[in-house]
C-alpha cells in the first residue's frame, strides 16, 4: 500500500509546481460560491426557511458540495490518453495494480484541491455567509466516513466510463454528460430537498445521492440511526457493485486490446 501512497504524494507536490493555479483555484471557487449565494439570496429574499429548509442549510449543502467537488478529482482522460499514445502496454508490465494507481494519483490531486483551493474559499466564505456548524463531533467523522465511500462510488463511476475508452475514440462527450448528470442527480447544483419526493424516493436506490447528499445530511445532523445505517451499506453495495461492473468492462477491454495488437 505504500507505494499507492507514494503515488499520491507525487501527485500532490506536482500542483505545488504551479503557484498561479492556487490563485486560479480559489478564484474560481469562490466565484461559484458568490454566484450560488446570491442566486439562492434572491430566490429566499426575507424569508429564513421555505419548506422548512433554512437558508444557512442551502449555502451550507452548496459549501460542502463544492469542497467535495475539490475532493472527487478524476483525471478521466488518463486511460484514454494512455491507449492513444500507445503506453496502456507498458504501464500494464510495471508491477503495480494499474486501477489503484489511478485512484490514488486522483486521490493526491484531490487532496491538493482541497488544502489549496476550497480552504481558503471556505474560510472567506464564512465571514460573510451563514454557515452551519457541524452537529456533533460523531456526526463529522460519520460525514467523513461517508465522503471517503461516496468518493469511491463516483470513482468507479468514472472508471467504467473511462472504459469504453477501449471501444471508442473519444469518451469525452460522455464524462461531459455523466458529469452533468451526477451533480444534477447528487444534489450538487440543486438541494435534493427541493426536489420532488416521488423522484428523491427512486434516487434513493440510485447511487448519486449517496455521492453528495448523504454526507450533508450527516453533516447537518439530520439522519436518524437507521437511516445512517441503510445509507452506509447502500454505498458499500454500490461499491460492490460497481467494482464487479468495472472489472469486466477493464477485462473486457483489455482483451479486445490485446486481439487489435495494442
């Protein structure tokens, strides 16, 4: 494991070569902070609470949604760029397990994301914004707990796609798509409070919720025991899930590449 380590390590002081970009990041962090709140700002106008969310949870959900944002990096040219340039054979005979390379390299770009843009963000966007504390100390580090399976979750998401890598020249158009689609269903861009209960009811046996709004709600205090429960062991069977769903789309491709003569 600690050579999966060292690889997001690597990663993470490669970004520190880079200085303008820390400026960058938060810049445009921070941006999509002040848009975000102003647009909610408007829409609540004088009022505190509509449908009994407050808005210090909505600019709290958006603060956290952006710092997981940072977080789930993914780098999901990576495999693409590695069969176009005809190097998927040579990283397929270093000794070491190519998927957890890519996990953790996106895991240290990530963690450079966070200490270097959405800190900062955070930190300026608490002296003028109504932000909420966390509700308890055991619900933090059970909000942590599920930021770490739901960054798991979406990156095997990303994984698959980047798959089909194998079978089509291009898997841009689709992460561009996949990407849309996840934050919309995750409650990134719109709080899954203001979305229809019939449609939250089918998104809660989807993986997308557990990805973003699982851990605001534990953030915020706002699961009971069993709901923790279920929400735990629902991530932990999409993890499953996908990663037998990965494999053979990974095996799959590989044996097609092997047959075209890499």
């Amino acid at each position: 494991m600690d050579r999966y380590l060292q690889f997001a390590v690597i990663r993470f002081k490669s970004k520190t070569a880079y200085r303008f970009d820390y400026f960058l990041g938060i810049l445009n962090s921070l941006l999509s902070f002040v848009v975000y709140y102003s647009i909610y700002k408007a829409l609540y106008g004088d009022a505190q609470s509509i449908d009994g969310v407050s808005f210090s949870m909505v600019t709290t959900s958006f603060l956290i949604s952006l710092g997981l944002s940072s977080a789930f990096h993914k780098n999901e040219m990576f495999l693409q760029d590695k069969i176009k340039q005809g190097t998927i054979a040579n990283e397929l005979l270093k000794p070491v397990n190519f998927k957890l390379r890519m996990l953790f390299e996106d895991a240290g770009e990530g963690a450079f994301n966070v200490v270097f843009n959405f800190l900062p963000t955070a930190l300026i966007a608490a002296f003028f914004a109504s932000i909420s504390a966390p509700s308890g100390a055991v619900n933090m580090l059970l909000c942590i707990a599920s930021v770490i399976l739901g960054y798991i979750v979406l990156w095997q998401i990303s994984f698959i796609v980047q798959c089909l890598s194998f079978r089509l020249f291009s898997v841009w158009g689709l992460v561009t798509i996949k990407n849309v689609v996840i934050n919309i269903l995750a409650g990134a861009y719109i709080p899954m409070w203001f979305m229809p209960e019939k449609i939250r009811s089918i998104l809660r046996f989807t993986p997308f919720e557990s990805i973003y709004f699982m851990p605001v709600q534990l953030y915020l205090g706002q699961l009971g025991q069993w709901e923790i429960l279920f929400g735990f062991l629902r991530q932990i069977a999409w993890i499953g899930g996908l990663y037998i769903i990965g494999e053979l789309c990974w095996r799959s491709g590989i044996k097609r590449l092997v047959i075209q003569g890499g």
